[in-house]
C-alpha cells in the first residue's frame, strides 16, 4: 500500500502535466482572441465588413479553450485536497470517497461535484 508522502507525490506529478496543458490552452486562447481582435481591426479599417466575420468565429472558439481550463483546474483541486480529506475518513467511508474522486476525474456525468 502506498503511502501518503508517495500518494502525494503522484499527484504533484499529475498537477504538473495539467499545468503544461492548462498554458496550452491558456497560449492559444490568447492567439486566438488577438486574432479576432486583429480581424475585427482590419474590417473597421478597410471598411469591408466581412473581415468581421473571423472575429466572431475565433471569439466563439475561445469559449470551448476557457471550459477546458476550467476543467483542468477543478481536477487540480480535487487531485490536491482530496488525499488529505480521504485520511481523515473511516476506511469504509475513504473507500467511497476515493470511487468519487476517480468517477469525478474520469468524467462521469452522474457525479455532481463539479457541475
């Protein structure tokens, strides 16, 4: 069985792959607003409306980036508190807690935590 020090070392290891991910998504969603921002420019420059158009659809692909960030960090947040929560816990009760974690990090949608 692991211990906590080697529990929680795991987890660190985890929340440093989501961080790198998280700046992915952090990166591009920046290119993409400045873009938007870019287009929406040239339209009012050049008067040809139809530049606007890219600005509309990279402001609506910025929204799926920022939930996925979003995403990311409540599993960080769980990944974080939730070995320490757990320890506190009867055997039988840190047992139903862990299968809510796991359910809650693998996406199932009848685990209301994160919702």
């Amino acid at each position: 069985m692991a211990t906590t020090q080697e529990i929680i070392e795991r987890i660190d290891i985890v929340i440093k792959g989501n961080k790198k991910t998280e700046w992915i998504y952090i990166i591009l969603s920046i290119i993409l607003f400045l873009l938007g921002i870019t287009c929406f420019i040239v339209a009012l420059i050049t008067r040809e409306f139809a530049w606007s158009t890219p600005s509309v659809i990279t402001t609506l692909l910025i929204y799926p980036s920022l939930k996925e960030i979003l995403k990311i960090r409540q599993k960080n947040i769980a990944l974080a508190t939730a070995p320490i929560l757990i320890t506190q816990l009867p055997p039988d009760k840190a047992a139903e807690e862990i299968q809510k974690l796991l359910q809650t990090l693998h996406g199932e949608k009848n685990n209301a935590i994160f919702r």
